[in-house]
C-alpha cells in the first residue's frame, strides 16, 4: 500500500503547525514555560520629564485599573480583580496584521512612587517591569526598566529579543501618552481660577 505522506503534505503540515504555534505564542494562548535554558533580558530603561505634579502622573498612569480606562484605552486593558493596591489585568496588545498579544499580569501600586507589573501569561514566560516617579521641581522624572525572560537558549533568546522589541515600543507608546494626558490636566489646573 502506498503512503499518503508525501514529502511536500508533510512540508505543508509543517508550514500550518508552526503558523499555528506562532501566532497562539504571540497571542499568549500558548506559553513556553520550561524554565530551562532561560535568557533574561533588560527592558529599557525608557527617561521622560513630565511637566506635571508626581501625584497626578501617578493617578494618570493608575486610572485605567482604580477607575475607569479613557475611551483610547477601553478595548486594551481589562481588570480582572482588583483590590486597593493591586489589580490582575488582561492588557492587548495589536502587534499586526491583525494580531493582538494578550498578556495577564499583576499591577501593585504604591503610591505616589511606583507601578509594578508581573507577567503571569503572554508570549514568553518572564516579564518584571516598574514605571518609577520622582519629583524634579514643579515636573515629574518618570523611570521606566524591566526584564524578560524566555527560555530554551539561544531560540528563547531570539523570541525574547523579537518580544522585547514589541515590548519596548509599546511601551514607548504608554509613556507618551501618559505624558501627554498628565501635561493636558496640569494644564488645565493652572487655567481653573483659585
């Protein structure tokens, strides 16, 4: 009896299977946790000035998890649990073509200083990452660094640079945005008559 399996079905089973994994990895369905081989990473560090009091920063970048996310935030973060000082969130990311990472992860806040996050799912098995404020004058220094984490050696090392890369603009992305909301309600408390 002849075989079915012809080299070029099997080449096209494998071209499937591996379009597959890839995009449940990014997505985060699929999650790469052996912790054997891991490679650790850093992320950032990202430095800004913000032309806003530390307290409103902190409120700012706080918001979508304590309260209720601004309409450009509405479909990307989902709390999960929340409690005072800590919520579990669901954040998605769109990366392209049509594909979103979705991480989970854990937010802790302290305020006024910092705003910690821990990866508990996503597209590779460790992120750390603080967003850290400190007063400069009448503005705020906001400090951004993390670390990610993949495993399997040097192929874990090559997805945690391809994630990190994602990573790191989206990022980017957080921070010029909470700038530009902190700076827009600085603005408007100098205008409000006393």
């Amino acid at each position: 009896m002849r075989s079915v399996w012809t080299a070029s079905t099997v080449g096209a089973l494998a071209v499937v299977a591996s379009r597959w994994a890839y995009r449940r990895l990014v997505a985060g369905d699929l999650v790469v946790d052996l912790s054997i081989g891991r490679s650790i990473r850093p992320l950032g560090p990202v430095d800004t000035r913000i032309e806003a009091p530390r307290e409103l920063v902190f409120d700012v970048i706080a918001a979508p998890y304590l309260a209720s996310p601004p309409a450009s935030l509405a479909g990307k973060i989902h709390v999960l649990e929340r409690s005072a000082e800590m919520v579990l969130a669901a954040h998605r990311t769109q990366v392209r073509d049509g594909l979103v990472a979705t991480t989970v992860e854990t937010v802790v806040f302290r305020r006024p200083s910092s705003v910690r996050f821990r990866l508990l799912r996503g597209p590779v098995p460790h992120v750390t990452e603080r967003f850290d404020l400190t007063e400069d004058g009448d503005a705020t220094h906001l400090h951004y660094e993390g670390e990610l984490g993949a495993d399997l050696w040097a192929p874990g090392r090559w997805w945690g640079d391809v994630v990190a890369r994602h990573w790191e603009e989206a990022v980017r992305g957080s921070v010029a945005e909470i700038t530009r909301i902190a700076e827009l309600r600085a603005a408007r408390r100098k205008r409000k008559p006393a």
